[in-house]
C-alpha cells in the first residue's frame, strides 16, 4: 500500500466520522477504499448504539415511542 491509498482512507475517514488511527487506516487501506466505502455504509457492521447514548442524541425518538403508544392503545385514563 502506497502513501496515496493511506492518504485517501485518511480522508474518508475523516470525512465518514471523526478520523481514525494510523493503524486503522494502515488496515483499511489493504481492504481497498472500495472495501472501505462498504464496510463504513453497511449498517449491520456497525456496533448497535448503548441505550444511554440512543437516548442523549435521539431524545425525540422518546416523545414519538410515548405518542405512538397512545394513538395504538387509547387514551390510559
């Protein structure tokens, strides 16, 4: 793998999320940007999100969960 293809993962990643370390890219750079690119859309490759972090970032989800339980079941009066 030359310093382009480490270069160009480096981008990605940088453009995908927050960045990666030197060794991540070393590896993802000898999978292929093509490989790469798959991987980082495949949503079954991806760790599920912690309840805890689900709730944090995606609080409307809560409110939509509530309104939606109440419009399936009536009111709980």
């Amino acid at each position: 793998m030359s310093d382009q293809d480490i270069s160009q993962i480096a981008h990605l990643m940088r453009r995908a999320g927050f960045g990666a370390p030197l060794e991540e890219l070393q590896a993802r750079a000898a999978k292929g940007y093509d490989a790469t690119v798959e991987e980082l859309l495949d949503p079954d490759s991806q760790p599920p999100m912690e309840r805890d972090l689900m709730m944090r970032y995606k609080g409307d989800w809560v409110a939509q969960a509530g309104w939606k339980a109440k419009k399936k079941n009536g009111p709980s009066e």
